[in-house]
C-alpha cells in the first residue's frame, strides 16, 4: 500500500527570502548613518548649534533604531525554518516596528524638552559652521530615505486548504481532506494581503524624520544667521518633536494591530462569508481572517450545510475571494438543508427528526 506524502499538504512556510533587499539596504544607510552622525555631534558640540547636536543626537538614536530593525530581520531569517513559530516568524517585523515607535517617541519628547530648555537660555550658536553640516545631513538623509522607499513593501499570495469534516452535529467523526497548494491567481478585484512591512517602515519613518529635521535645522540656522531669528533654532527642535511623535504614535498604533491580531478588515469577513454562502445551503457559522506578517493573512472558517461537498470547492471559494497563506476550513453537516421551506423545517423541529 503506497504511503500518502503530506509534504506537499503541510502549512509551513519558509520566510527566509522575505524583503532581503530591504534588509540589505538597512545596512547601508546605518553604515551612512552612523557616519553623519559622528560629523554633526561634534560639529555641533564645537559651533554650540542646539538645532544639530539635536539632529546628531536624532541620528543616534536612528542608527540603533535601524540596528534594532537589522536584528529583527537576522532573527526571522535565522527561525523561519522553525516548527516552534506556529505561523512563521512574520510578526517579529511589527513586534520591532512597534519598539522603534516607543523609542521614537522618546527621542522626540526629549527634542521638545531641549528646545523649550534653550528658549528659555538663549546660547550662543556659530552658524557659519554648523549651517554647512546640517545641509550635507538632509542630503545625507534624503540620499538614505530613498534607498529604504524601494524595499518599503512586498508581498507573495499563497494558499492552503485543511477540511475538517463532521458527519453531523452530533458525531465527531473527523474526515481530513487535505487540499494541497494553490498558487493559481484568482479573481482580479480581490483585496491583496497587508504588504507593509512594520520593521522596514520603522526604519523608513526613523530617516524620514531625520530628513524633517535637518532640514528644519537648515532653515532655522540660515535665518538665524542672515535675519537674527534666533529662537528659530530651539523653535524648530519642538516642531519637529511634535510631528514625530504624531508618526511614531501612528507607527504603533498600526503595529499594534497586527501583533494583537485585529481583524486585517471587516470587508475580508464579509466577502469571504459572501463566497461561501452563495454555495447550495451554506451557512458560515464562525469566520477568522487575521494578519500573519507582511504579505500573509489567515483564515480560520467553519460551515454548516446539509449537502457537504469536497473541501476543494470551499477552499477555492475563498481563496477567490482573499490570498490566505493559511487557510482552515470546518464542515459540518446538519440534518435539513436551510434553503429549505420554513414549515418543514419547523414539522422537523417539532417532531425531533
């Protein structure tokens, strides 16, 4: 009797391939980065400019962010393979997304902090050499956003059927059908899987925020030196505190959801159970649809229907309707249909049949 293979049945998934150029170009920028960084620190230090020791720091604490980001991607590479990540190690991506949202938020509080401090004390600032540095920093930056945009998002459709089969409400007699893989694209219109990576955006707001506030420090230097418009500099340090705290709350906000499982969209429940309730007599008892990682959603879905067909035919409903990466489908069968006329269905619940 020949054995039945399940390798090509099972729901693992390699993620070791995902975004490795977003992870390539990490590295990069935190080599650029950590660079700029030592120039403007002391820089700043020697000319007294508040607006670059401000952005040094800024760049500092982007160079352990995006280390941060560089570690998270090393560990879901290096743990794909492994059977203790039940849904693969996606969520390490938003896990790190949502640390670098906290530190953010931080750093920027302490940029308020320092700009209210030097309105109050007025120091000395040298703008002929520190407004030279600050623009060689936003051009820096910019040069570094525009590696990170291009690794920004990905994403891969991938789908899996795994029919749990009940006789009936009563027995508990479990058939698995096990579907296979379906790398077929489907409808055209469906909804793709979240592709927005949360490590690599972490890392993309982090330099985005440096490009703000360099070049906030670049026009409140200049116009401090050739105007006299001194409190633009720690004026500037609280402005750009304040937008980055509104982009590292959203950051976190978003990650979040994905970490807690939220339910990726209630337009996905609603057309995946439409799919399904257009087949004979279905009726979609429960309905999971959740974020695994960047690119992967899965789906937990369970039916009840008196005329069961072959779980294929309730895969592919699905799977026309969203990309799942995994996908989990439960029948059960009940003894009278639902399209069934109402006074049969109540003559059979009066009677017990």
């Amino acid at each position: 009797m020949q054995a039945h293979d399940l390798s090509e049945h099972v729901h693992h998934e390699d993620d070791r391939e995902h975004n490795r150029h977003g992870e390539r170009r990490t590295r990069w920028v935190v080599a650029i980065t950590a660079v700029m960084m030592v120039g403007e620190l002391i820089v700043g230090w020697w000319t007294g400019s508040v607006a670059l020791k401000a952005d040094g720091w800024h760049m500092g604490t982007h160079v352990g962010a995006l280390g941060l980001t560089l570690v998270a991607y090393w560990y879901a590479r290096t743990r794909a393979g492994r059977d203790t990540f039940s849904f693969g190690t996606g969520k390490v991506y938003a896990l790190a997304g949502y640390t670098s949202g906290v530190l953010l938020t931080l750093v920027a509080l302490w940029m308020a902090f320092e700009g209210c401090e030097n309105l109050i004390t007025h120091p000395t600032v040298d703008y002929r050499d520190s407004l030279p540095v600050a623009a060689l920093g936003f051009v820096v930056n910019i040069v570094s956003t525009g590696l990170l945009s291009r690794g920004h998002h990905y994403g891969h459709g991938h789908g899996h059927g795994h029919d749990h089969g009940h006789g009936d409400h009563r027995d508990h007699d479990h058939d698995h059908d096990h579907a296979g893989h379906d790398h077929a694209d489907h409808a055209p219109d469906k909804p793709k899987p979240g592709t927005l990576d949360f490590n690599m955006r972490a890392a993309y707001i982090h330099i985005f925020a440096d490009a703000m506030t360099s070049l906030l420090a670049v026009a409140a230097l200049s116009l401090g030196w050739w105007a006299g418009m001194w409190y633009l500099d720690p004026l500037m340090g609280l402005i750009g505190g304040g937008v980055i705290v509104w982009w590292a709350v959203s950051l976190c906000r978003q990650a979040s959801r994905q970490l807690l499982d939220v339910v990726s969209s209630p337009h996905h429940e609603r057309i995946v159970r439409e799919r399904l309730e257009a087949i004979d007599d279905v009726r979609v008892a429960d309905l999971h649809v959740w974020e695994l990682g960047p690119g992967r959603r899965s789906c937990i879905v369970s039916v009840v229907t008196a005329r069961p067909r072959e779980v294929t035919d309730y895969r592919d409903a699905v799977l026309s309707a969203l990309d799942i990466a995994h996908l989990t489908i439960e029948i059960h069968q009940c003894e009278l249909a639902h399209d069934a006329p109402r006074d049969v269905r109540q003559a059979v619940q009066r009677h017990g049949l």
